[in-house]
C-alpha cells in the first residue's frame, strides 16, 4: 500500500492533480511528482480574462500560464480542459439566479460540484487515474476502503466548508496532501523547490467577480435585474427607496441610506415584491433554519445528538439540532447567531478523536427569528 493507500507501486499509481495555476496545487503536483508517482497535471479554463490585479484570478489567462511553467519544471503531463460553457451556465448563472432571487450565493461550492468534483472527477476517471489530488485544506483519513473528510489542521486556512456537497464515492477517489499542514509551510516547500508560483498572491473566493464587485457582473449578463423597489420597515411602512435588490445581503449595515436613532440592517430580502426590509441588530438572531438539496456523508444515527454547524465559511462552529424531513431538513440552532442568509451553506461537523468530522451539510432556504420570517 502506498502513500495514497493504493495497493500499487508509485512509478505504476496514475496521479492527476487539478492545477489552478496557484501555490497549492502546484506544491501538491511537485509533492506528488518528487514520490515517484506517475502525474499529470490539469488545469480548467473556466471563464475568459477580467482585468483585475495579477495574480487574484484562478483558471483563466496568467494561472494558465503558470500552471504550464510549474508542470514543465517539475517534468510532469500538463493538460487545460476549457470547460467555459460549463462554468457560465452551472456557476455564474447560478450565482447570478440567486442573488436576483435576494439570497447570498456561494459559487465557490457551485465551482467543486460541478466542473470540479463532477466533470473533472469524471475525466481523471477516464483517463484510468488512481486518484484526483487537489491543493484543498481539508483532512482526509480512510478506514476498511471508507473514506471521511475533517477540517484542516490549520484551521484559519480550512476548505470544508466549501466541499460539504462531495459524494461518498468522490471522496473514495479524492487525497489532499496540504490538510496537515499550515499554509505557510506550503510556501517554504514552493520556495525550497524554486516554483514560479512560490510568492504569488492567493486568488480571491469568487474568481470571476473583478476587485470583488458582483454587482458589475449581474449588470453585464442581467441588467433587467437592478429594479428600483421600496425599503420598508418591521411593520411593513416604506422608509427608502433601493436600486435593486442585488445591491443587498441580509445583516448588510452600510449603503442603506436611511437615517435613524439606531443601526439598520437588512433583516429580509423579498423578491417577490422587490423589497428590502430593515431593523435593528437584534432583529438579525436566528434561531430555526429549513435546508434543501442536502448532501450526507455520515450514517443518520450520528444526527442524534447535538453536534455542530457553520453557517458561513468563516463563521464559528455553533451547537445545534437537526430533524431531517421528506427532501429538507429543519436546523434549530442552540447558540447565537445572526445575519444568515438563504443562499449560503449549513455544514454539518461532529467531534471525534481526529477532530471536525465533516457530517455533510445543505442549502440554506428559510430562516426564522422571532421578529421576522425570512423566505
């Protein structure tokens, strides 16, 4: 058994490793490549150039670019998929679907389960790879051919959040080599190994979106979406007026406009009528939440007891309850939390002697308080 716990030889384990043209897959690639295993490198191109600063993209233009110089260096296969086509309709599409209907998308998850972890899971398949190694911060450990996933050691650089979609028989094929390591010590490995990519910045979380303006990219594909509509209180009076609903997350403070004795928040985002519903800090606690499309990788007996959830990637762990119904699941949250968001995840985790063992997680579709029930 080797290193990848494949009953084979290195020289004779097909690698492929997805190559973003960033530092930690192309670490990953040279790790892979300096054990002996047969690899090669792939590299999507996802979405044509945005000008932005030079290095904050991933799958397009200049990370193409390095991916190739990484590969030639380390003397490794290199190949580029140009999944385009696939990338605007599964993820900016999406993203673009979800904030017009006022929720707060995550196209990050949208990107590893679709061309990701779907299509790029069933071309290294076709290829006859022994596995899919990726540059992710997440722990993976195996038992009796099983696989389970837990958040990195490093927990400020950990990816689980973004991965709670992955499938059982995905995470069988999936290895990620960074999940025991901080991330400061894969740049010491890039560094030591001279890569191009040792110093590059890392690539900002919505790769397609420039200098983090979403709402220029809404305008580009869906300009009939920046209606003006009403800003209405708790008790449904208007107070303001807005330019269009995708302007708007819920807990969002600045850019309301509208004067009054205490804060205001976005407490609802309705796109029915087209309006955004404010109140003050207290008005954002939730405490119910209903999740659709949800993904288990654990046995339902270990939802029995209380266990822990993230609502955000970079929220804390929260105790809490779940209640699985016909195509949904009920959340009842045991600790206090505020601003959540329909469009973000619920990932589930439960502690065991390794660490946070990821439960699997769902879509945030509703959520309750009782000042308001968000839809």
């Amino acid at each position: 058994m080797n290193s990848l716990g494949i009953n084979k030889q290195k020289k004779e384990t097909k690698v492929v490793v997805a190559m973003s043209g960033g530092v930690d897959s192309s670490v990953v690639a040279a790790l892979m490549k300096q054990e002996g295993y047969d690899v090669t490198g792939i590299t999507l191109k996802l979405y044509d150039e945005i000008k932005q600063p030079k290095g904050r993209q991933c799958c397009a233009g200049q990370d193409i670019i390095d991916a190739k110089r990484v590969s030639e260096k380390i003397n490794i296969k290199h190949e580029i998929l140009y999944y385009q086509k696939k990338f605007k309709a599964e993820v900016i599409d999406s993203f673009i679907d979800s904030y017009s209907a006022g929720e707060t998308p995550i196209p990050c998850v949208q990107c590893n389960q679709t061309v990701k972890f779907r299509d790029l899971f069933k071309y290294a398949k076709d290829l006859k790879a022994d596995v899919l190694v990726t540059g992710h911060y997440v722990s993976r450990f195996q038992k009796n051919g099983h696989a389970s996933m837990y958040r990195a050691k490093d927990h400020s650089r950990d990816q689980s959040y973004f991965l709670f979609s992955t499938t059982q028989e995905q995470l069988n094929f999936l290895r990620f080599p960074l999940g025991e390591i901080d991330k400061s010590e894969t740049r010491d490995i890039a560094k030591k190994l001279n890569l191009n990519v040792a110093d590059k910045p890392d690539s900002q979380d919505i790769c397609f979106v420039p200098n983090g303006d979403y709402s220029s990219v809404i305008k580009k594909f869906r300009p009939e979406s920046f209606k003006k509509g009403k800003i209405i209180d708790l008790s449904g009076n208007q107070i303001g007026e807005h330019e269009g609903i995708i302007n708007f997350t819920i807990g969002q403070r600045k850019g309301i406009k509208i004067s009054s004795d205490k804060p205001l928040y976005v407490v609802n985002i309705n796109p029915d009528n087209n309006s955004v519903v404010v109140g003050n800090k207290e008005n954002l606690e939730i405490k119910e939440i209903k999740l659709r499309d949800i993904n288990i990788l654990a046995k339902k007996k270990e939802f029995d007891e209380i266990i822990n959830i993230k609502v955000r990637s970079t929220g804390k762990l929260l105790k809490a309850k779940i209640n699985f119904l016909d195509n949904f699941a009920k959340v009842e949250i045991l600790d206090k939390e505020t601003g959540i968001s329909p469009g973000q995840a619920c990932v589930f985790y439960s502690k065991d002697e390794i660490g946070d063992k990821l439960l699997g997680g769902g879509w945030i579709h509703r959520t309750f308080n009782n000042f308001y029930p968000h839809s």
